[in-house]
C-alpha cells in the first residue's frame, strides 16, 4: 500500500494504492484552510443523494467524523472512489469539451432541491445569496487579518451598494474549475469537489469561470467561448447579473489566494499583481462584455 498527497488547496486529500484492490481517495478537512472548516459526513450526504438524483460523482465507500483531531486536521475523514480519466484543465478546451462542460453545469442547476430533500442545505436569506457570502468571506479574511490587503480592499469597496437581482434558489456547485470535471472515455463528466455546494444563485457558478477567464486561467478556443456564452444565454439574465457575480467571485479568488500567504507563504506582490488587470477591467467605464 502507498499514499500519494493530492492537490488541492481546500481539503487534505490522499490517492490511496491498495494490493490487487482500486485506488481510493482518502479525504479530511484542515483545521485552518483557505475554506472555514466544513462537514465532510454532510458532503457525504449529499453526494450520495445527488449521485441517486443520476448526477456523476465519486462514490462515498465509506466515512467517519470520530477520528481524533490533529494539529492538522479536524476529526473525521470521507474514503471516496478514484476516478480514472482527463481532467477539463488537461488541455486547452475545444468546443466539444465545452459542451460536456455546460451540460454538466446545467444538469446541477437544473434539479430540484425540494423534491431531493438535500441534507442540510439551507436558502439564502431574504438579502439573497450574494450578501450571505459576502458576509463568510468577510469573517474569513478578517480571521487572516487581510481584510485591508490593498488589492482585497479594493474588490470589496468596489462590490459595496451593488448585488445581484434575487432568484429562486437552486444547487450551486461552487468550484466549478476545470480541475473538478474528470473526462470519461464514453463521454461522462464526474463531477468531484463538493465541500462548497449550496442553494444559491447559479449564475455564480458561471462567474466564477469569468473570473478565471479573465484571470488568465483558462485555455479555450473561439468555438468554446460560443459554446459557453450560449450556455450562459439560456439563463436569461442580465448582462448586470453576470457582471456582479464575476467581480464577487474575483473577490472571493482573492481572499483565497491571500489566506495561502499567510498558510503557505505565497508571496502578496506577485499574488496582488495578478488582480490589478483583471480588477481594472471589470471597474472600468467600459466594462469588457462577458461570455458574449
């Protein structure tokens, strides 16, 4: 038997080698990490109740939260299936991947959380889901003693007096990278990383990867970009909506990166200069069309 560290800047995750037995996951939550620390046996839930709703997704063989905590690590621990297979972020992406991409994004969007009964997933306040994050991520760099880093401070003023319109709750996955799709060789997306999932605004899934866009994170050909930007139309909402949640999410990127100065000793120059362009653009007079 033999472990290998995983990345993943959210979760402390291990590729597990067994004899003459599949690879597993082996999963636990940090004590302090770029996330406040979450449920993992509620992931496990609700993954089990979305795999049974027809979603792909690992499958939970088995979990605990009676395992003592460490230095590290809060108690307990998820054992997931190994998926096999490309991620998205493997190559640039071509239209036909946008499409596997898109669906997937939808199918999530699509089911219906009242009927499913999701473990413990609560709406969002009257004020909406925007305002309730913003709150969390608030908290979070506060606990880092970030919330004046200058390029932070910036998205957070630019972002006060603005929100989204209020929609009906759906599932919103919450770290829709690439990296979190496996390719399966007859055409399946897995879908992995649920630590992040609740009932929100979709649209937020979709400007988490406009900021990733404008980030520089991303590799898509023209065709791709068409694929998404027909995806996103579908939603019918508004070119403000879609502005909104890309700023919230370059935000929510930047308290991220800023708590890995503080846990991994990421340095804050290099890390705030990757915001100055993107953060300029999205300010600006004119601000660049998204996904059209």
């Amino acid at each position: 038997m033999s472990a290998e560290r995983l990345r993943g800047q959210s979760h402390i995750s291990w590729k597990v080698e067994r004899d003459a037995r599949p690879p597993v996951v082996l999963r636990m939550t940090p004590r302090r990490g770029i996330l406040p620390p979450y449920d993992l046996i509620r992931e496990a839930a609700l993954m089990d109740r979305l795999r049974e709703a027809g979603l792909h997704l690992p499958a939970v063989l088995g979990r605990t939260d009676e395992l003592a905590p460490t230095a590290r690590t809060t108690g307990g621990c998820l054992v997931l299936e190994w998926i096999d297979g490309a991620a998205l972020s493997n190559a640039p992406m071509d239209a036909q991947s946008a499409a596997v991409y898109c669906r997937t994004l939808q199918q999530i969007h699509s089911l219906d959380s009242t009927t499913l009964a999701l473990p413990d997933l609560e709406p969002p306040p009257r004020t909406g889901a925007a305002m309730r994050e913003r709150e969390e991520i608030r908290r979070r760099l506060e606990s880092f003693n970030l919330l004046d880093v200058a390029h932070i401070r910036r998205l957070r003023e630019a972002l006060a007096g603005r929100a989204p319109s209020i929609v009906e709750p759906m599932l919103v996955h919450g770290d829709v990278n690439f990296g979190n799709i496996i390719l399966q060789p007859d055409g399946r997306a897995v879908v992995l990383d649920w630590e992040q999932a609740h009932l929100g605004d979709p649209l937020s899934d979709w400007g988490r990867l406009a900021a990733e866009d404008l980030l520089g994170n991303l590799e898509l050909t023209s065709d791709a970009r068409t694929t998404i930007a027909s995806a996103v139309a579908d939603y019918a909402r508004s070119a403000e909506d879609l502005h909104y949640w890309t700023l919230h999410q370059l935000y929510k990127h930047a308290s991220a990166t800023g708590a890995l100065t503080v846990l991994r000793g990421w340095d804050m120059e290099q890390i705030a200069a990757m915001y100055d362009e993107p953060t300029r653009a999205l300010l600006s007079a004119e601000p660049p069309a998204i996904w059209t």
